[in-house]
C-alpha cells in the first residue's frame, strides 16, 4: 500500500484517472472520440504477471491521448489495482445480482471494492459457453453501471451468420436487446466478430467499416445525440501490424484486444497506433 488506506488510495487513485480523461465517453458530436485500447486477458495471468501489469501501465503514460486499460481475471483485480493505482484495472464480466446464492460469481460491488474501474459483458466466448443471453447481458450492464463502473459490452457475429449475408442484422439485434437502459455515457461497445477472435482473421475495413456506422446508428437511435459519444472498440486478432490500418476506419474509436494484450512488447504498439490515429 503506498499513501494511506486502501479506500483512500483507491478514491484517490480513481480521481487521477478521471482528470486523465478516462470515462469521459460523451464527447462533441462530430468530433473524433479519444480512443480506448483495452486488454481483455482472459483466463491468464498469474501473481508473477504482475510485472506485466506493470511494465503496460507504465508504457501507457506515454500516450496520454489514448485510454488504457486492462481487463484481467477477477483474482487478480486487486493485486493488479494496487501494484498500478493510475491505471484502468477492469473485470471481464460480472453477475447482474448484487449479492446471494451465486456460486463462484462475481458482482459488481466486488468488482469495485477489488479496484476495478470497468468491465466487459457480454464477451462470445461467455455467451456461447456460459449460455448468456442478450436479456442476461443487458442485466449485467445495467448492474454494473448503477454500482459506477465503465461497461465494454460486446457484440458480434459467427462465421455462418457472416457468411450468410446477416452479419448487420443479427449485430443489430444484439445490441438492441443488450444494451441498458437510460444514461450511455459509462459505455462503449465492442463490435467483435466471433471468427476473428483469436484466429488471426481480421474482416476487411469495409465490412468494419459498414459494421461501426450501423452500430452508432443504432445508438443514436435507441440513446439520441449522446450515442455519437459512445465509444465502439473493433476486436478480434489487433495486432501492432493491423492496429493502424483498423484505427483509421471511420467510428472505430479503440480496439478491445486479447491475446496482444499479455506482452507489453506486443500491446503498445496497438496503444501506439491508436495515439497516431487521435
Ligand atoms: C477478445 O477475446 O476479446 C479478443 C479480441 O481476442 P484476440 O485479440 O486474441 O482475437
């Protein structure tokens, strides 16, 4: 611990972020949002990663134009928070109760009181194992953004529905029925199509393109003008060699990143790109 208590570090270290800019999703209409790069490590990481954790938030400061964080298994939360108390520690997913019979669950108050300041829902590879339906999703978001954190909500596309022609309509659909009701300025979406995660297939930056434009669209319906201020992530397989080609596509405001986002050797230059493009 360094200054005080832990709560006192945590409000403090939270204080620092938001004057750094972070959270601060509704931005002017017209106007290029600042970009958000975020790590999500899935089911990696260990104590002896923390030096990771570290090495990436350091990095980080050196582009303050970008929005950095990172999303790292729910033991972790605190360890992470602590050993980088000005940077942005997120979950990867939370319970929409807040407390009770819910075995090996996380809330979103436990995910605050740890020190996250964000977390993803709705991630394919949790609606497909985990069978989380856009209903459950939605009750995630809105659950985590009562108790006060960011929310990436993810959204995508199979190969099969890619392939048939539906990619917009059924992305569309799910965010429709994902997204919480009332204020959108705590979210961001990630459009993820679900065969390109971890694949090394990326869609070409027309069918990004085509797919970020519907989705603001879609935002600005269902939020009015605040939804020009969302922020859309494109994730599945950035890397630093595809990072600026993707970043240059018109509402691509960020990418959500996973397996680059282990190594800072290999996370950075997409942080890089990303400042490059503001
Ligand atoms: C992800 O799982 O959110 C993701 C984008 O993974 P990857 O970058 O490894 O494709």
């Amino acid at each position: 611990m360094r200054n005080g208590s832990w709560p006192d570090a945590l409000g403090a270290a939270l204080a620092r972020i938001k004057r750094r800019g972070y959270g601060h999703f509704a931005k002017g209409t017209m106007m290029a949002l600042k970009k958000l790069v975020a790590g999500n490590w899935k089911m990696n990481g260990l104590s002896s990663d923390l030096a990771e954790i570290k090495a990436i938030a350091d990095a980080a400061r050196d582009f303050p134009a970008v929005d950095v964080a990172l999303c790292v298994p729910s033991i972790l939360i605190e360890r992470a928070a602590r050993a980088v108390p000005n940077f942005a520690i997120g979950g990867q997913d939370v319970h929409f109760a807040d407390k009770g019979a819910h075995t090996g669950c996380v809330s979103a108050q436990m995910l605050q009181d740890a020190g996250a300041v964000l977390t993803i829902v709705g991630h394919s590879e949790r609606r497909d194992a985990q069978r989380e339906s856009n209903d459950e999703v939605r009750a995630k978001a809105q659950a985590a953004l009562s108790c006060g954190l960011e929310v990436i909500l993810c959204v995508g596309e199979s190969l099969e529905q890619r392939e048939s022609g539906d990619a917009v309509k059924v992305v569309e659909r799910q965010l429709d029925e994902s997204l919480p009701k009332g204020d959108c300025s705590h979210l961001a979406i990630a459009y993820e199509p679900i065969w390109a995660i971890g694949t090394g297939k990326v869609p070409t930056v027309g069918d990004i393109g085509e797919m970020h434009v519907a989705l603001r669209q879609r935002l600005i319906a269902r939020c009015g003008e605040p939804g020009s201020g969302v922020r859309i992530l494109y994730g599945g397989s950035v890397k630093g060699s595809n990072a600026a080609e993707i970043f240059a596509v018109a509402d691509v405001d960020g990418a959500l990143v996973g397996g680059a986002s282990l190594k800072a050797a290999d996370f950075i230059p997409i942080v890089a790109a990303a400042a490059e493009a503001a």
